[in-house]
C-alpha cells in the first residue's frame, strides 16, 4: 500500500540521513520513478524533504523531524531487533511487513538507545542461511498469493479451501477449519480440522488456497503448543514405522538423532561406540538416514535394512572398481 511506503520511506531517511533515488528504490523495492513520485508526494503534505545534487547527493529531511517511543528501555529494544532477524515471519508472507515494523522500531527509539541497540544487534546472527560445513538451510518458498489466504482465514476464523498436494498422492481440494499456524526449522504448517478430525497441512504442498466467508468450526481458544505436541507424539508413534538397532560413531549422534523420529535407548558399547534403538518414518526414511552415516554406523537389526545397506555398498564399491 501506499501509505506505508511513504511512511517507510520518511523513515529510512531519518535513519540513514540522507540517501539516493536509487538506494531508496532498493530498501523499498519498487523503481526510482516510483521514488520520486513518493517524495513529490511527501513534499505536497508539508514532509520537509529535500534534495541535495552533486555525487554524493540524494534526498534527506529536516534536521529534528522525528518522534520518539518512551517506555523501551536497552535490553527490551534489543530484543525487538533480534526478533526481527528471525525467519518465522517469512514463512508466513509477513517479511516486508516485518522489516517496515523494525524500521520504525528503530526510529521511534530514543537516541540514547538507537545507536547502542542497533550496534548490538549486529554483534548477534540468529538462524543463518548455512551452518558449519557451508550446508545451505534454505526456507520453503510458499508464495506469498497463498499464503496470505492462509494466514487471512486462520486470523478470520473463516473456512479455508485448499488444494494439497499430500504425499504419492494426486492434487486434490478440500475445505478446512483453519486453527493455526506453525513454524518448525523453517518449515510451516496449518493446523485444521476437517469433518471434525485433526488435520496438519504442509504449507509448502499447497498448490492454491481460497479464504471463504463461511466462519470456521473451531474453539475460541487455542493452545498452540500443546496442540502441536500433540500432534506430533501421534506422528512419531503411527503410521508404518521402523525401528533399528544400530551401533555408531559418537561424533555423528547429533546427524542421527536429527533425522530420526525418536530414540528409544541408548547406551555406551565397551570399544567407545553408542548402542541405539531408534524409530523411523518408514523402510525409505531408515535407509536413507542410515546410509548417510557411511562407514561411522552399523545396522544390527532389522536384518534386511542390513542386508539392504550391504548390497547398496556393494553395488557403490563396484561402481567405483572399473576404470573412470
């Protein structure tokens, strides 16, 4: 909407100073024509912006056009801009609303604090993109066109209409009663009931999604967390699910344990190696987790997720046997 970028806009330059068409078009994403009819804009209501010429010039305001939020002290600031710099709010289409709401955090600020909290937060890297070993953690892109409705029904308390692509199975629409939504290592999911049994919706296999008029089925108050729990005790005990005796190097328990529904025991083997009993999704998610383990993890049962592994080593170790 307009109205916020002209606000975003009067804000980057008070934070910044002074800045150029072309910088401003960036941060605001839109063109510098755009830019400039914004601050012919701004002009016309009395905004004292103005432009200064040469190499380093561009636009800036007044000297003391600014507002202040009282009751923030430096630790409560801090927070606010650590919070920023999650990814929750991406996953549910709310990333530019977020960056426009910490600018104007940022600006309504007292001066004694603007500098030192905005210096602190970046001292502080909450969720970066790759981890140690360059490894991208990449976010699922949910258009925004979808998620929107999503997110305008679950706030409604109106019925949504979704196409959902499920696993190996066909694309196919249905209606839900949207209860909430939920963001776990950057993936988000819809909590819905639908015919009055709980449902769980990966947002990222919605293909479309319609917010109805008709006001959902659903208690007026929810518990998130708890539902969510839940949920994921009947995921982690349901279903065709394996579970595998292994032994393991100690260093690659936390690869493991990340990938596996749950560990039921684990003990300490006479020669250093960890002992487990661990569940899995399925046959399909045991081999594969396992199989990236290599030579740091043995399978001791089920026997033909051993002997499964075994012939794929083997298949991989001719493979490599004839002449490249």
């Amino acid at each position: 909407m307009r109205a916020d970028r002209l606000v975003s806009l009067v804000l980057l330059l008070r934070q910044h100073g002074r800045l150029s068409a072309t910088a401003l078009a960036r941060e605001l994403e839109v063109s510098t024509r755009t830019v400039l009819r914004d601050i012919e804009a701004l002009s016309a209501a009395g905004v004292p912006v103005y432009a200064e010429r040469g190499r380093n010039g561009g636009f800036a305001l007044l000297p003391g056009f600014r507002t202040e939020l009282t009751g923030l002290n430096h630790d409560e600031a801090l927070a606010l801009l650590i919070a920023g710099s999650r990814r929750g709010a991406q996953t549910f289409g709310l990333g530019p609303a977020l960056a426009s709401a910490m600018r104007k955090v940022i600006d309504a600020l007292p001066e004694s604090y603007r500098a030192t909290a905005a210096g602190a937060a970046q001292r502080l890297l909450i969720d970066p993109e790759t981890d140690l070993l360059s490894r991208r953690l990449t976010a699922e892109d949910v258009p925004d066109s979808i998620v929107g409705e999503v997110r305008r029904a679950v706030f409604a308390g109106h019925k949504l209409r979704i196409h959902y692509a499920a696993v190996d199975r066909p694309p196919a629409w249905r209606t839900v009663d949207p209860i909430g939504l939920v963001t776990v290592r950057d993936q988000g999911y819809l909590l819905a009931t639908r015919s009055g049994e709980e449902r769980t919706y990966r947002l990222s296999r919605l293909m479309a999604a319609e917010e109805l008029a008709e006001p959902a089925r659903r208690p007026e108050r929810v518990d998130l967390n708890r539902a969510w729990q839940e949920r994921s005790t009947r995921f982690r005990t349901g279903g065709d699910q394996v579970t595998v005796v292994l032994r393991m190097d100690p260093a690659r328990r936390e690869d493991l344990v990340g990938t596996a529904l749950a560990v039921l025991t684990e003990r300490n083997d006479a020669d250093g190696w960890l002992r487990l009993k661990v569940t899995f999704q399925d046959t399909r998610h045991a081999e594969w987790a396992l199989w990236q383990l290599g030579a740091s993890g043995e399978v001791l049962a089920p026997r033909q997720l051993r002997d499964t592994l075994r012939e794929r080593a083997a298949a991989m170790a001719a493979r490599y046997e004839r002449p490249s």
